[in-house]
C-alpha cells in the first residue's frame, strides 16, 4: 500500500511539473489612448510591429471616437505577447464602410449565374465607389508618417507580462 502512495504521489508531481512547463505565454493586456495635438483621434488602426522574433501574430487595435484601443491578436481584446514593438498608427476604415467577412463566405452564399454581366457598368460602380473612399479618406488628413513603421516618430513600447497602458500622442504637422 504504501508503495502505491508513493507512485501515486510521483506521478501527481510529475504531471504538475510537466503542465506547468507546457504553458500557453501570456498576452497581458496592453490599452491606450491615440491624441492628434492633445485632442482625442479616433477611427485610427494601431498596429505593434515585432521588433524581436516576430514569429507571432501581429498586435493591432481600433481606436474608438474618443481615441481608446484595446490591443489584440486572435481576438480584439486578448492582449500582446511580451516583447519589443515599433507602433504604426493608420487611418481607419471609413465610418460607414461594413466589414465584409471572410471571401470564402461570400462565395457560399452566391447562387446560381442569372445571366450576363455588364462589364463596364460594374466598373464604373466600383470606380465610383473607390472615388468615394479616397475622397472620404483625404478629408481625415491622416499624417502619412505614422502609418509608415520605417518613419514614425512613435516611441518603441515594450511589453512585459503585466497589463500596460500607454498614449499615442500625434501631431498635425508631422512629416
């Protein structure tokens, strides 16, 4: 009986030792704040781009109207794994624009061909439709530079494995 206590208890402590050294790393969450000279900037996309590794996902949020974001990988809001990350901040999808989904989901909802297609008259739709875009798009006048990760200004953040908040402070001028 006792020999049995005592491989009971050998094989306890190894599947603990082992479950702890097989852990998922943590994605602390990581929140902040985007300014355009001292005023809240939202609609922006942040981007965290891996400067060590890089092997993982890419960190990205959406700043709200009141310029808060919440960083995330797999989900909006999972947090950011621990290391170092040039940010890039990006003009955000216009207000109205619907996100479409996954391709493959539209390919299954599509039916049978009902006939011909007028070529030019569906690119002239979408010629209209990109206008629209670039046109709402120039009215934002996002600064270029922090959408460009080879020359923003943005502070470096580093992570680590505790939850972050940090402020994403831009300037009209930038260049």
């Amino acid at each position: 009986m006792r020999r049995l206590s005592h491989a009971v208890m050998l094989c306890l402590a190894m599947l603990l030792l082992g479950t702890a050294c097989n852990r998922v790393p943590q994605h602390p969450p990581v929140r902040g704040v985007v300014t355009m000279d001292g005023e809240p900037y939202g609609n922006v996309l942040v981007t965290f781009m891996p400067l060590e590794g890089g092997g993982g996902l890419t960190p990205v949020g959406k700043a709200d109207d009141s310029g808060k974001f919440i960083m995330g990988t797999e989900a909006e809001d999972n947090g950011v794994l621990p290391g170092k990350y040039k940010v890039v901040v990006a003009a955000g999808p216009p207000k109205e624009s619907k996100g479409t989904g996954h391709p493959s989901e539209a390919f299954q909802k599509k039916g049978p061909a009902t006939g011909k297609v007028d070529a030019n008259k569906e690119f002239k739709k979408l010629e209209k439709d990109s206008t629209q875009a670039a046109k709402t798009a120039k009215a934002k006048s996002h600064p270029a530079i922090y959408s460009d990760p080879a020359r923003t200004p943005l502070e470096i953040v580093e992570v680590g494995t505790s939850a972050k908040e940090i402020k994403l402070e831009l300037k009209s001028a930038a260049k």
